[in-house]
C-alpha cells in the first residue's frame, strides 16, 4: 500500500518508520522542512518537499499514493482532506479539533469511494475504540468516562509539565468549548473545568474537561448512555497555572503567543508516561456493573516499537487503524469512526503492542 506521511516531527517519524518496517506499506514522506526532510532520507526514505499551501503540489502527491495520512498541525486538517478528496485517495490524520472534524465528515458525505478516517491517534482515537467497545458489552449505559493523560515522568515546574507533543493541539484542547452528555443530553461544556481528583497506581492526579478527547461518540452515543465526557489528566495544580495563563493574563485572546511561550520556555520531555483510564457503568442482565480499562504506557529505547510514550501512544493508534483498513476490517469508504473498529480486532493487530494488557 503506497502511503504518503505528511509531517516529519517526531510523531510523524515514528510512523513512517513502524510502517516501513512492517513491510506492508510503501511510505513517502512530506513536509516543508529541509533538515527534517534530509533525516528521513538518510533512513532510507523517499521525501519530498511541500508546503501544503501549494494545492497543485498537494493534490499531485496524493494522486500517486492509496492513502494520505495527515501529521500536520490541526489547523491544515481540512485543505489536505480537500486535496484527498479531488482525487479519491484516503485520508488519516490525528487532529483533536472538534470543527474541523464536522467538516471532514461534511466532506466524506459527498466523496464517492474514499475512506476519511481522522481523529487516529491517541484521543481522539484508542480511546474511543476502548470506550465504545466495552460499552457495548452492557444491556443499557450509565456512563462513560474517558480519563487520558500524556505526561512528563519527572516534572518539576510549577505547571507540572512537560511538552509531550504539539503546542498547538495541547492551546487548541484547553481553549475551546468541550462536548459531554449529561442526564441524557448533548451539551457543551468549558475547557479546564469539572476539576476532580483521582488516584492511579498510588500517584495523585487531576483531571479536568479538554476539547476534542471524545472523537465522534456524543454522536454515536447520544440517546443511548446517560453521561459521558472526557477529561485529560494532569498532575495537581497544573489546572490553577493554566487558568492563571489564559485568564488572568489574558492568553485566551493571543494563543499564538501563549504557544510560543511553552515552546520557548517549557523543556520537552524526553522520559514521559501517557495512561489511559476508562470506566463504564451500567446493567447488564439486571446488574448494575462497571468495567475499567486501564494502560500505562512508558518510553522505550530499544525494539521494533521503540520510542517516546506519546509517539508509541499516537503511532500504535493511527498505524493500527490504517492497518486495520488495508485489511478490509474496516469500511472501504465514507465517514470512519472510531465506534467503526473492533477493539478486538485492535488488541490483535500487531501495530497496537503498547495497548495490550502487560
């Protein structure tokens, strides 16, 4: 399957990389960087070098591959779901932006005989094929709670963090309007509200909501689950900074600054921890249960799926699913969810090692 990456950071490294090596896949990458670009080609990979401004240039690339698999920043979602579509090749992308995942699937309804799959990674992504899976084991759903978190392993800043993956996608989930069900209705709630306080094998944490967490399933799942939402974890305190940040000084209005900021300020982790906790509550045969699932997944140096927690986390996510896709274990074409994946058929897959129970 030929497949073109668009994005050489590190994210986007590592999924070229688990694709080549499997053998399965004939990986392109693109991106507007030369020195990123000069990194892949010494690996022993074909590059080319696009702005994805150039449409021209955009859709000339897709037109060569099966599937484009999109690791740009979010704001680019769109234009290169446009280029995909003028041409019938398939899309994959990791954006968390809630808008331009409506209109991507505004896109797919009026695209013939191509697949639009985004929301891939980590949330959105595994975990809503996590959530979606175990909630269809219950007669009817209480709730569903979705709790991830990417995290430094040694923080020791006031904000208790690290930058473990985009600035852009982490400003972008703390500023903008969150989706829950609640009491059975569809509603909107704030970013870095709802806070509470939970404990994971003995460690103290904070979650609260973010946007973009829970991919597509308030649709799925509205009329059939009571409460739903999603929150990030972070460690205690992290939440009251942030406020301080986008309120009290007034970030909210000048992201671009605030992103700037973490990127000039803020070290990026090189030992971190992505954990993933999820609980579903509800009757099964006249009982009132709960399943949890829950993953830690740490760094690793060495081994086929080597790499940062984050990149093994988002890499596991979008390599399983496209996977999963060249296999016809999912729909050839339209809109893709994640309620669209079998998690079994997730867990066998051998691109998803890191979600397997240890």
């Amino acid at each position: 399957m030929k497949i073109a990456l668009l994005g050489a950071g590190r994210i986007g490294q590592t999924i070229a990389q688990w694709l080549h090596q499997s053998g399965s896949y004939d990986v392109t990458v693109a991106d507007h960087d030369p020195a990123a670009l000069l990194r892949m080609e010494e690996n022993g990979f074909a590059v080319q070098r696009l702005s994805v401004d150039d449409s021209n240039a955009l859709q000339r690339l897709a037109a060569q591959q099966d599937a484009i698999i999109n690791a740009l920043p979010f704001s680019v979602a769109v234009q290169v779901a446009q280029a995909c579509a003028a041409v019938g090749t398939h899309y994959f992308d990791l954006t968390e932006d809630v808008a331009a995942t409506q209109q991507i699937e505004q896109l797919a309804a009026t695209t013939q005989a191509t697949a639009f799959m985004p929301q891939c990674g980590l949330a959105p992504g595994f975990v809503g094929v996590a959530a979606h899976s175990i909630a269809r084991q219950f007669d009817h759903v209480d709730q569903i709670k979705m709790r991830v978190g990417a995290l430094p392993r040694y923080p020791n800043n006031h904000l208790k963090y690290n930058i473990t993956w985009s600035p852009d996608g982490l400003v972008n989930e703390y500023c903008q309007p969150c989706q829950a069900i609640r009491n059975g209705t569809l509603q909107t709630v704030q970013p870095l509200q709802d806070l509470e306080q939970l404990t994971i094998n003995g460690t103290a944490f904070e979650a609260f909501n973010t946007s973009g967490g829970l991919g597509t399933l308030c649709e799925v799942l509205k009329g059939k689950v009571t409460n739903l939402d999603y929150k990030s974890i972070r460690y205690p305190g992290h939440a009251q900074y942030m406020r301080f940040l986008l309120d009290d000084l007034q970030f909210r209005d000048r992201q671009q600054a605030l992103i700037q900021l973490l990127q000039d300020t803020i070290p990026a982790a090189r030992q971190d921890i992505v954990i993933v906790f999820i609980a579903v509550s509800g009757w099964i045969q006249g009982r009132y249960e709960q399943d949890v699932f829950t993953r830690t997944i740490m760094g690793r140096q060495t081994g086929e799926y080597a790499g940062r927690a984050i990149q093994i986390a988002t890499a596991a996510g979008v390599c399983t699913v496209v996977d999963l896709f060249r296999e016809r274990k999912l729909p050839s074409e339209g809109f893709i969810g994640q309620d669209a994946v079998s998690l079994d058929d997730f867990l066998l897959n051998k691109f998803s090692q890191a979600y397997r129970a240890s």
